[in-house]
C-alpha cells in the first residue's frame, strides 16, 4: 500500500505486483481537459438542459472494516485510489483472517477522494475529508460459501440506511491464500516423564491449544494415549495453518496422564511456536517439560523433554477448497424436552421464554451455533427434533419432530428452529428420561442415506440437554456406527448437572469411543462443552464447539479420497 497515492501520477503507479518504489512523486495534476466549468454548466441549465457533464467522474477507494461486537469497526485495509471512474476494479487485496467458529460481520465503505489531497499515501488519508459515496455490509461466511466466492452488494447510505437514489453496487471476490493450505506433520516423542501411577507407569497423552486474543487458549489438536510408557513416541501430527495461524504463534503443548474417570493428571506443560519445534528438529535437541511451582510467578524444570523427530511441510485441501465447490454443512438439532428442566411457565425453568425477548439456554445455544453454519446450507432447511417429551398424542417420545408434524421434520432457517421450539414447550409435556440414542440413530440414518446420492454434504447434529444420559452404552454404540459417515455431533449442557460423565463422549481425552462389541470409533465425531464452564472463561460456546468442526469434516473426506473439484480461479478485484 505504500505506493499507493491519490494524486494522478500515483494513479498510474503499478499496483499487486513488483515493482520499484518511483524516485519521485508528481505533486501537481497537469490534466485539466475534464475541469468544471461553472459558465458552461450555467449556460445549459438556464435553458432547461441537463449538462452532459458537470463534473469529473469520482476517483473512488474502498475501505474495509471488521465489525466488533460492540458494534465499532476496526479498520482491515484500504484499496488503491482509482482515477476518473464509475466502475472501478481494485487490484490492492485486504487480507482477512477466516474464522469458521464465529460470525466475522464486515463493513465495507466507498469514498471519492479530493484531488486536492496529491502525493499522499492512500493509508494516511484522513476519511472525513473525503466524499462518502455508500457502505455495503456481509458476513464473511456469505462470500467463501458462494462456489464462485463472489458476492455482490448493492451500496446504501452509512449504518445501513436505504438511498431513495441508487448509489451503485460493490463486488467482493475472495480468494485463499496459498499458505492457508499449508500444514506441518510432525513425529514427536518425550523421555524420562515423571510416573504419576503408583502400581504401573503413567499413560501419556499430548493436547496443543492455540493462545488466543482474548488470553485463553483453545484445544486444536491431541494425539492418541500410549499406555504404561515414561518415553512414548506418538504417531505423526499434522497441524494446518487454520489451526496455528501463523508459525510464530505461541502453541501450549500439555502433556497429561490418562485416567478413565477424565481426571487427567498434567505431567508437564511447555510453551512452543511451530517455528520452534522446527529448530528442535533442526538442532537435534529437547525442551524440557515444567510444572506451575506453589511460589508465585516461578515454574518448576523438569527432567522429562520433548523432541521432534520429523518435521515437513506440506500442502493439502482446506475446508474452502470443499466449501466453494459445492460442498455443504448441513445443520441438525435436537432439544431436550425431560422433567428436569422444570416447568416452562416457571421463571427457574432452562425451558422459560422471557417476553423480554431475552434468550434462555437453549435459544441461545441454537441462535449462537445456527448462525454459524447456515451459510453453508444452501436451502437452509433444517431437521429439528425433541426428545423425552410426552406428545400430543400422550405418548413419551425420544425422538419426535420439533414443529408437530407427523411426516416433514424440516423447518426454515434459524428462525424456522427458534419458532418450532417455542410452539413445542405449548404442545409437549416434559416427561423422560434422557436418551440420545433415537436421535443420533435418525440423524445418521439421513447421513448415510445421502452418500448413495450425493457425497458432498456433510451433516452436524445439535444436541442440547441438562442431564446426564441414561443411555451411555447405546449412545456409545450410535456413535461409534456414526463416526463412519459425514456426521459430527456437538452436544451442549446447560444447567447445573454434573456432567463429567457426558465428557467420555468427547475423545478429546485421547482415546476413541469404543462399542459394546469391542469396535473402536473409526474418528472423534463428538463435541461436548458444558455452557457454563464456557461463560465463565473467555471463549465463546460457538468457538468451543466448532473449533473441531472443520477438522473432523477434513477427516472424513480425506479418509475416504474425496477431494474438492478443480479449484476455481479467483479474482481479486472488489
């Protein structure tokens, strides 16, 4: 952008490409074939004609913000200025970071720039200075999901506002980096672990968390337990750029004793970069292991290390690659209607509507999480069921269709969900007790039957309940049939039960489920967050639950050789 000016030299400076910094910069526009002209235009309009030309055309620049959720914007980047235009074609590209776990609102602003402001870099200009032409808003899921990942909007005045005249139309173009496809496959071992078993040695496990904004750190990665071993080495890890962001980012890489109550027993933490454990496969040498000391501020060195064996590079399909050629992430809920929750005219009921308009457990849950994966369904026609409901015809039911219906079990939208749902805690007695089940049994029935007809659709399943399950082995059992098939489940807790017997679902303990039969779960096809654990920290429910999300679907395709049609030729104008 440094060469980027809004004078009419540095409009014909090269843009996008390489080139050299010009050794001057004309300060002055010597072009004054299309000035005003305040007598000609008097002259035409004394007599009643509208004056072909009033005035030179706009020299338009567009401005790109992200959308906080206060509502401020920050600024992400500025296009070069265009000279003399109507329909100007940016080259200057605005780098966004894609996030799939949350809504990423942008806002996008058009300006003509004075010609007065000459020899001025384009990222310096003061924006208030310059003519506001219209603002154009999106959500960056809307352009990436489109197959041509183009999305055009028509301009308005700012804040949204609709112009009674047309102010003209924004063409945004997206393209992925080729870096974005980029991952590092690791082998990784570590020696001499502390034992944190007293009849046997410890079994090991790693989990790696990205540091995020906020403080907090967020799982992307676990590697498999290896039992009874002080000195294990783990099969390869492949981590994506998604996942690390950049190869200086911050990585903490726990190293935990597996017990099978989830009471996990850290053996020792470090903190590394991707760029770092490149140098410690580089050098040959170790990191050592530490555990927080009882002292403020001071960290114990342990003897246990960590080494990177192999180390490459690679690079592979993204999720946009699928995303953008025609693939889609079809959404599934399904909402607990047991005792439990309490009576829904009750102001303590999980199920209470408050006329306020303020949301309780489960609209939230479904809002939150719905909004984030409707723009990969392109219908937008979602299953919605409930389960541990007595009926209207007065049966108890653990698996019935959300909007009464005895045959049609999709309703429109997020909206179509949150409406179903409110007619249902009318219609439906709380009854019990907790099954999954019936549910995850329907909603793999529809994944598998979609594979024999159409393979690029990939279901995930909603489930949200206030209790522990009754059904822990069938449910067991569900899954591990399910985790064969385009299918993740996210399951989401709300209420105050005790709910550490629901994390055995979840392998993020390293150790896939495993049936009644002795079949262990070809994937982890399962996430489960507590809400209130996630209120209580800084990241969010949605970003807990579809942290995994685009990883497990990368699973299932690459297990099975499906890959993304030709890539499409992206554009970067907008």
């Amino acid at each position: 952008m440094g060469n980027c000016f809004s004078d009419v030299e540095g409009g014909k400076q090269a843009v996008g490409g390489i080139q050299q910094m010009p050794n001057s910069i004309a300060t002055t526009n010597n072009n004054n074939n299309g000035e005003h002209n305040d007598a000609i235009e008097f002259f035409f309009r004394s007599r009643g004609i509208q004056p072909l030309f009033t005035q030179i055309e706009s020299d338009p620049m567009a401005v790109v913000y992200a959308k906080k959720r206060d509502g401020k914007l920050e600024e992400l980047g500025r296009t070069e200025v265009v000279l003399n235009s109507l329909n100007p074609a940016w080259i200057e590209k605005v780098t966004v970071a894609f996030q799939f776990e949350i809504v990423q609102p942008l806002v996008f602003h058009v300006y003509d720039v004075d010609s007065k402001y000459h020899n001025v870099p384009v990222k310096t200009l003061k924006l208030n200075d310059q003519e506001f032409l219209g603002e154009a808003t999106c959500v960056l899921s809307e352009i990436v999901a489109k197959q041509t990942r183009s999305l055009t909007l028509n301009l308005n005045n700012k804040n949204g506002h609709t112009s009674l005249r047309n102010l003209g139309a924004l063409t945004i173009h997206a393209e992925e980096t080729a870096s974005s496809r980029s991952c590092v496959e690791m082998v990784v071992h570590c020696s001499h672990l502390d034992n944190k078993d007293l009849f046997s040695k410890s079994d090991p496990f790693l989990r790696i968390s990205r540091i995020v904004e906020s403080g907090g750190s967020v799982p992307i990665c676990k590697t498999e337990v290896v039992k009874d071993n002080l000195n294990p080495i783990w099969k390869p890890l492949c981590l994506s750029i998604q996942q690390f962001g950049s190869k200086d980012n911050p990585l903490i890489i726990e190293c935990f004793d597996f017990n099978s109550s989830g009471n996990h027993v850290l053996i020792g933490k470090l903190q590394k970069s991707v760029a770092d454990l490149e140098k410690l496969h580089i050098e040959r040498s170790g990191a050592n292991l530490t555990l927080p000391s009882p002292h403020h501020g001071h960290e114990k060195v342990l003897k246990g290390q960590l080494f990177v064996d192999q180390f490459c590079k690679k690079q592979q399909y993204s999720f946009l690659d699928y995303i953008s050629s025609g693939f889609e992430l079809n959404f599934m809920v399904a909402v607990d209607f047991t005792a439990s929750n309490g009576n829904p005219r009750n102001l303590d009921s999980l199920h209470y509507i408050d006329p306020s308009g303020r949301l309780n457990s489960y609209q939230r849950a479904i809002t939150e999480v719905g909004e984030v994966i409707q723009f990969y369904d392109s219908n937008r026609c979602f299953p919605a069921w409930g389960f541990g409901g007595r009926t209207i015809d007065g049966t108890t039911s653990h698996c019935f269709n959300l909007n009464g219906s005895t045959g049609a079990f999709e309703v429109e939208g997020v909206e179509g969900i949150m409406a179903a749902y409110a007619r249902a805690l009318h219609n439906v007695a709380l009854a019990g007790p907790t099954l999954f089940g019936p549910v995850i049994n329907t909603a793999a029935q529809i994944a598998g039957q979609s594979i024999s007809y159409n393979s690029s659709k990939y279901f995930v399943l909603l489930i949200i309940t206030d209790g522990v399950i009754t059904d822990l082995q069938e449910t067991k059992d569900a899954l591990v049939r399910a985790s064969d098939l385009p299918l993740s489940i996210l399951i989401v807790g709300v209420g105050g039960a005790d709910f550490r017997e629901m994390e055995v679902l979840d392998a993020d303990n390293g150790r896939r489920l495993e049936s009644s039969t002795g079949r262990v779960a070809t994937r982890d096809i399962v996430q489960f967050v507590p809400m209130r654990d996630v209120h209580s920290g800084q990241i969010s429910v949605v970003q807990a639950l579809l942290e995994e999300l685009p990883g497990q679907f990368l699973t299932y395709m690459r297990s099975r050789d499906i890959k993304p049609s030709p890539l499409h030729a992206a554009s970067t104008s907008s």
